[in-house]
C-alpha cells in the first residue's frame, strides 16, 4: 500500500506526502514498479522538479550512463530537470544520513578508504580492497593467494585490460551497477549477479566469526586462522572472543569505529598470532549481539528476533548505525499489541524511529477504546503533554494528535464514519478524565 501510495505520490508531485512515505514510512526510495520504473522516473516524466531535486538528495540512483539515469534523462519533461539530473551528485550529505549499503559501497571504491592493493593498468592507478576482491571473485581468491601473494601493487599489462574496463569492472564486483567489460573473459572472472552482492560480503562475517562460534554458519571460503587469506586488519575482541574484521567496513559504515579506530589505535593490544593486526577491546556488549552487529555491517542485512532486537537498537544507537537501528524498528513493529505497544511507543521515541513511532500510533487507532482503560497509556498521555515546552491549555499534545490522525484518514463509509466518532469519543473522554482537554 505505502509502496503504490509513493508511486501514485510522485505522479502528482505531492513533495509532503513524499517526503511523509520515504521519512516517517521509510519506504524505499530505489522501489520498482512492475514496469521496473522507479518513483525518480515519474517525477521527472510528469516534469516536477522540487521534487526531483528531493528525491535525488534524499538518495535516488540516477548515475549517468546507467539505464536508470538514462532513462530518468530522456523521460524528463523538461529542460530544467535534465540540468538537475546532469549537475547531479550521487553522494549527498542527507543519503549518507541514511547510511545507504550502495552509497558506502561506492565511496570505498571512489576514494580508496583503507584500501590494501593498487593496480597499475597501463599507467593508471586503482586502489582496491582484497577482501572484497577475493569474496567477490574465485579468481581474485586464487591470485592474492598464489601469484599476487605478499604484493601491494600489481600492474596489469594485457592489452585487452585497458583502464576503462579495469575500472567498470571494479565497479561491477563493488556495486553491480555498470557492466563489466571484456576484463571479465580476460581475466575468466565469472560475473556475481546483483542478488550475490549482499550475500558475498556477508563471507567476510563468516570469516570473522571465532572458530567456536562458527557452528551452524556454513562453510567458509576462507582458513583465516591459518593463512589470513580474508585479509583482517583489526581484531575486535568481544567477551573474550577475537573477530577478524577490516577495518574499511567498520570505518566506512560508523563513525563510532571510525574514531576509535583512528584515534584511539594507539591504546589497542597486538594480535600474538598475527603480530600486525592490532586487537580492541569492546565492552559491555555480547558476543551474540556483536555478531548481529558483525553481519549488518558486512552485507546490510542481520538476523533479528523479537528477544534481541532492543539490545541490538542498543548497540546500534551507540554504534551509530541508523540503519541496524531502521532494521530492529521493523522487528518491533511485527510484535505490536496492545500490551506492548505503549512500551514500543516509547522506545521509538527514544531512539528517533519515526517509522516505528508512526505504526504505533496507528496501531493505537485502531484500538484506542481499550487503551484508554490501561494506566500506561494514560500516564504515557501525561508525559507526552507535559513534554510540549510551556504548554497551553488549547494546545495540542503530539500522541493523541497522531492518533486522531489516524482515526479518521480514509473514512470513508457511514459505518466507518460511526467507528471513527466512537473511538474520538473514549479519547476524549480520557482526556478529560485526566484533566488534558484539547
């Protein structure tokens, strides 16, 4: 329903309620329809620019010499959009907010972060990673490990591997974004279609995880207790237990790791059995919960459980990983009922979780006339009205405005028109009961 709402949105222009679907929904904003168009498209089909200039900050994908790009390009009503669609930056300081897996993907590849290998294709130098090489690619795999064993560079003279099809296929195993070239038959690199990105580096917290952990995790493509082969480059330690992780995902995807990681490495301890891989402590976290955290910075995806997901929000608020916490949002809002929606309620308050806080209100609509005879949810009441700086009597308290919201939108029938009244009523009645008429 939010998914053709936005769509249907964007067809008018309608930027607020864009804006309601991508910010408090949190739908997402790369959605496709079933002739694969994305909302960018019809915004700028239907020529309206305020909202293009949005969508795009807010994170679309529009790069050039893409279909998606191409297509927004050629679509476009007018020549004002195509100038916003041109000047078009991909990273933008909203859609890095949003902790985008794509955008942190690309910026690792755009500017090298904590690379560990460059290649020389004639005369022109590409920073990469290994570990996402080598998780990416057999082929990679086999060559840090045989021929390119123990090289930072590597120079690359084929004549048939030329920087630009070095470069899109770099691109290729990174994001899955542009078509990788004839590096590719050159190289015999077996293409990983777009579904493997995820599940690909998702190997990299496999390889991560302590041998005793590993029961159950599957089969690894790396022996990183013997030879390293996953390439680590910091050990986190965790109740005891050492993870070898890379630091290009840590500091890319959280600034918390990336400052402890820069500015604090001095205070870390060295791995004995790797003397080069210094080793930081994590406190007053389990490993359990480290390990959802483990995966989610890996591949943007962790498993989550209704009995873990508030120690994960947790961490995640700590870690500052707006993503995980988006994540442990929507395992909240599968649990909602009414003896626990004022609880979940507060914790996304608490947390910043728009979205969630929007589906308990709305969970609260729809049944406010037994809320209303709970204690909690009047005290809940209470709290929300006296946290409204120096408020009025005639003013309004952002809980019951949100509920009364959801009451009467899409009413539409008598019926439906009586049930609205009737719910309006028992919350009146308990404002009044507690002396918060408004």
């Amino acid at each position: 329903m939010d998914t053709s709402d936005l769509f249907t949105s964007c067809k008018k222009g309608d930027v607020s309620r864009v804006r309601y679907l991508l910010e408090q929904r949190d739908v997402e904003i790369n959605v496709r329809d079933k002739w694969d168009s994305t909302p960018l498209y019809y915004a700028c089909l239907c020529g309206h620019e305020e909202l293009v200039r949005y969508l795009l900050a807010s994170g679309a994908k529009c790069e050039a010499n893409t279909f998606d790009g191409e297509r927004c390009l050629y679509g476009a009503l007018s020549d004002a959009i195509r100038r916003v669609l041109k000047e078009y930056k991909q990273i933008t300081a909203k859609c890095m907010k949003r902790d985008y897996y794509d955008v942190f993907l690309q910026r690792l590849l755009e500017q090298g972060y904590q690379s560990d290998i460059v290649f020389i294709v004639h005369g022109k130098s590409f920073c990469a990673h290994r570990c996402i090489l080598s998780a990416r690619s057999a082929y990679f795999a086999e060559m840090f490990e045989t021929k390119w064993k123990g090289k930072n560079m590597i120079a690359l003279k084929h004549p048939l591997i030329n920087p630009a099809a070095f470069g899109s296929l770099l691109q290729y195993l990174y994001t899955v974004s542009s078509k990788p070239g004839t590096c590719v038959k050159v190289l015999t690199i077996e293409p990983p279609g777009n579904c493997r990105l995820q599940e690909d580096l998702a190997l990299l917290a496999d390889c991560a995880l302590p041998a005793e952990l590993r029961v159950g995790f599957g089969e690894l493509p790396f022996d990183s207790t013997d030879n390293f082969s996953s390439c680590p480059d910091v050990c986190f330690r965790v109740a005891d237990y050492n993870f070898l992780c890379h630091k290009a995902f840590f500091c890319g995807r959280s600034d918390y790791f990336k400052a402890l990681l820069e500015d604090h490495f001095s205070e870390s301890e060295e791995l004995q059995t790797q003397p080069t891989i210094p080793v930081v402590t994590l406190h007053d976290i389990s490993e359990d919960i480290f390990i959802r955290v483990l995966y989610y910075i890996y591949s943007d995806d962790t498993e989550l459980s209704p009995e873990n997901a508030y120690d994960v929000l947790c961490v995640a608020d700590m870690y500052l990983l707006p993503g995980l916490k988006r994540l442990c949002g929507r395992t909240l809002a599968q649990i909602l009922d009414e003896d626990n929606v004022v609880n979940i309620w507060r914790i996304a308050k608490l947390f910043l979780l728009t979205r969630l806080e929007d589906q308990c209100t709305e969970y609260m609509a729809k049944i406010i006339e037994k809320l209303v005879e709970l204690e909690e949810f009047a005290a809940a009441v209470k709290e929300n009205a006296e946290a409204v700086e120096e408020r009025q009597e005639t003013d309004s308290i952002p809980l019951v405005d949100d509920i009364r919201f959801h009451i009467t939108s899409n009413v539409q029938t008598y019926s439906a028109i009586e049930e609205a009244n009737q719910k309006l009523e028992a919350l009146e009645n308990l404002l009044a009961s507690i002396g918060l008429e408004c």
